[in-house]
C-alpha cells in the first residue's frame, strides 16, 4: 500500500501520517519525488483500515499495490533514480548513457593499467575488474582478492577512473565498499539474500545483475532487498538469459529495458560480453542496447584476451574497444541521447560526438 500525499502537504502532514504507522506497528518508507512525497508500506497491508488514512490532513490517496514490487516499482517512485558520483557525473534519467569497461578479471597491474589507459584515452569514467571471481570449477581462477582491490584502487587513482567490482559474501561487503565506487552482484548472487540484505546497508551504488534463469518480477524483488534495507542506489544490469539458443553463452534479452522503464523507475545498463560470450558480437549488441534505451553499457576488454586467465572469448581486443567506442558516439547522437565521454587531460565532463559538433556550427 501507498500513501500519495497532496504537493502541497508540509513535513508536519507527512511525519503524522508516518507516527500513525508506526504507532500501529507498521513500517513505512518515505519516497520523495520532485514534486510529491509517497509513503510506501513495507510488508502486508491487508488488515490496515484505508479510510483512516484518506481523511488525514495532507493526503492525496491511498492505494493498494497488489504486486510484491514497492520500493522499486513505478507507481511508487514516478521520477527515475539517478545515481550522482563524487564529480557530479550521472548515471541514469537524462543523463548521458555512460560505458563500463575493463577485464573481466584482476590479473596483474600491467594488464590492469595498460587497460585502464586505453579507456581513460577513449573518454571512459568507469573501469570495470573483477578481484573475487565466482567460476563453475572450483580449478579456475577465483581473482586476487583483496590484492586486486589495491590494484584496482591504485591504478583508478592515476587515472582518474570509477572502480566497478563484485563482492560474493556478506561479510565482505563493508570492505569492498571502501574500496568500490559501484558495487556489483554478479549473475549468480542476484538471490544471495543475504548479501542482498548487507548491501542494503552500505552507502555505495549496488549494480545489480540479472540472474540466467531469472524474471524480470525476481529481478525487481531482489532490487527490493537492497531498497528496504535503506540503500536506494540500486543500477539493474541485463546480461543475457538461458534459453534454448545454443549458438551464444545466453540470450540478451533486449526487451528487458523497455519493460523495466515502465515497470520501474532504477536505472538499467546492459551486459553484452557475458550475454553472447563471443567478442565478434558484443560491439553490435552495445549499439542496439543503447538504441534500445539502457541507461549504459557494461564491456570486457583485455590487452591479450587469448591469455586472459578468465571469459577472454568474450573480451574485446584494444582495437576493437576504439571502434565500438567510435560507433556508440554515433548511435548517442543518433537517438539524442549522447554517451558521455569525458577528456582525461582537461579533467572536464563533455559529451564527445561528431553531429554534435555540427550543430554546434549551425
């Protein structure tokens, strides 16, 4: 159930309609849009008298949610989430769509900062690695650990870069936290609840990525975890499904970004890399998820992928990073909704696009 209160209802009206709850053992959540304030209930709402809420002074409405989805869902929070970083750069609303990129795995800090170099030379705020790393055998490389998290921190540093990585225990997640800007849920954690939980609890951007074998109403109900826990920067991230399509690792379901803009209001970025599995089709699937409306894309990319020590099948090649980053300029500009692209060298935010430039002339 939610509460709609009136635009013009003041801090007194809210904090009186939030007493009530509470003093009824109910708890509530206070949602805080650009022009009105919803106080979500949290839990059943079935036994709760509406009319006891409708006359309150400040209310607008009340409604009943019958979908599990509350903190996440449209209805609840009509304005889009956007996640705002130390800079001032944005991910999610209007914002510029924004690329993630790096190996998929910490192996050394040469391979880390030659790709760290290449990103930051391309524009690149965001510099994805993974120190932990969940792997079907229990014989592949699991990551460098802690080791990792320094060398990402170190090499971040020198260039100026946003840390990206995945935390796979509960227990680790305050100190991931310290080192990450985005903290990551990979595929198979999505309904670890109770890393979901903890994540709840840190005040770090969550990125949240969609289970193989997962709806997209369990996707949302795992963002719930992290939301109800009062962590509200939750970033969604589609990076393929299992079906019977063997030709890639899964299938990119597309159409989940569209469905989520509607259905909720969390930003949503796309995995391309882990979706097809094949480096020749990951620049291809990038230029049609930002057509598609995601908020970002999320990219491997390796200085040598046929040495990479994890996915390098699915890691692009230096050169091939350059090209994509060069198409996915374009198809910003094309669909007016630029990529951000920020120069390493002045240190400033701009948005890198040749029709840009034109119409700056014209």
């Amino acid at each position: 159930m939610i509460i709609i209160m009136h635009k013009s209802a003041g801090e007194a009206d809210i904090t009186h309609v939030e007493k009530i709850l509470s003093n009824q053992g109910i708890h509530s959540e206070r949602l805080i849009g650009e022009k009105q304030t919803v106080v979500g209930i949290i839990g059943a709402s079935h036994g709760i008298d509406i009319s006891a809420f409708t006359s309150l002074p400040g209310v607008q409405e009340v409604v009943r949610v019958n979908s599990p989805i509350k903190l996440a869902s449209r209805g609840a929070h009509p304005e889009d989430t956007v996640i705002t970083f130390s800079d001032g750069t944005r991910i999610g609303g209007d914002a510029p769509s924004v690329v993630i990129a790096g190996p998929c795995s910490v192996e050394s800090e040469d391979q880390l900062r030659r790709t760290a170099e290449l990103i930051r030379k391309n524009g690149v705020r965001f510099l994805r690695g993974g120190a932990f790393k969940p792997r079907t055998s229990p014989y592949s490389f699991q990551g460098l650990g802690f080791d990792g998290l320094e060398l990402l921190k170190k090499v971040s540093e020198e260039f100026g870069l946003f840390i990206v990585t995945e935390v796979m225990e509960p227990a680790h997640a305050p100190r991931v936290a310290e080192f990450a800007d985005i903290v990551q849920v990979g595929a198979r954690n999505m309904q670890n609840f109770p890393l979901l939980r903890q994540l709840g609890n840190i005040n770090k951007p969550v990125l949240l990525k969609r289970g193989p074998a997962s709806t997209i109403e369990e996707w949302l109900l795992a963002a719930e975890y992290i939301l109800s826990g009062g962590n509200d920067q939750v970033i969604l991230c589609e990076r393929g499904i299992r079906t019977f399509e063997p030709a890639l690792r899964y299938t990119l379901d597309l159409s989940a970004v569209p469905t989520i803009k509607q259905l909720s209001h969390l930003p949503i970025i796309v995995d391309p890399s882990h979706a097809t599995g094949k480096r020749e089709v990951v620049s291809s699937m990038s230029r049609a998820a930002l057509a598609a409306g995601s908020d970002g894309i999320i990219v491997e990319v390796h200085p040598d992928p046929l040495r990479a020590l994890s996915d390098g099948a699915q890691a692009l090649t230096f050169d091939m990073f350059e090209e994509m980053m060069s198409e996915l300029v374009r198809i910003g500009d094309a669909i007016d909704r630029p990529v951000l692209v920020e120069s390493f060298n002045r240190g400033k935010s701009e948005v890198r696009s040749p029709m840009s430039e034109v119409r700056k002339i014209v």
